[in-house]
C-alpha cells in the first residue's frame, strides 16, 4: 500500500488518488521463487504529490530500484540533425529475383 510520496525528502502522504501521479511497475519476484524456471510478476505502485511531480519523475535503476529525477527543463533546446544529414543504413543482404 502507499504510504507517502516517492520522493525520500518529501513527507506528503498519500491520501487521494486525483492528487499527483502514479506510477506503475511490473517487476520478477526472484526471491520467492528461486526454484522455479519461470518467475512470478508482481505490480508495484509509486506515487509522487502534486508538488513533486510537477519537477521529478521516478526511473528504474538495476541495483537501486526505483529512484527519482528531475525532469529535463523546458528552457533546455532540443538537439536536432537536420534530415539532409541523415543517411540509409546499408543493406545488409541482397534480394535474388527469379529468372
């Protein structure tokens, strides 16, 4: 169940779902099944308040898990290849037409 927001620094608890954003993880629980050949999904919810959202999103990082970060700022320009520059990948097989 949540409890608070995502956010370590922030308190906000969680109280109503139209506040904020949630966010959804489908994750392996490798733990409790070790034995198996196919492990087990389970769903994880994060919830980050009205506050927070507004600057962080949540990403996922192996050996860390969920963890937030700033979303990129809009005054930061967007990186552009003009498409004159832009070239075909090479074929990487030839097609054979029938005689």
């Amino acid at each position: 169940m949540l409890k608070k927001c995502a956010n370590p620094l922030c308190p906000n608890a969680f109280r109503v779902l139209s506040q904020g954003k949630l966010f959804q993880m489908e994750v392996d629980d490798f733990v409790a099944c070790a034995n198996r050949k196919r492990s087990p999904r389970r769903v994880e919810h994060y919830w980050l308040c009205d506050r927070c959202c507004s600057s962080l999103t949540l990403i996922f990082e192996t050996g860390r898990g969920m963890v937030t970060v700033p979303l990129p700022s809009p005054k930061t320009p967007l990186t552009t290849v003009p498409l004159g520059t832009m070239r075909a990948a090479p074929q990487s097989h030839a097609v054979r037409r029938s005689p």
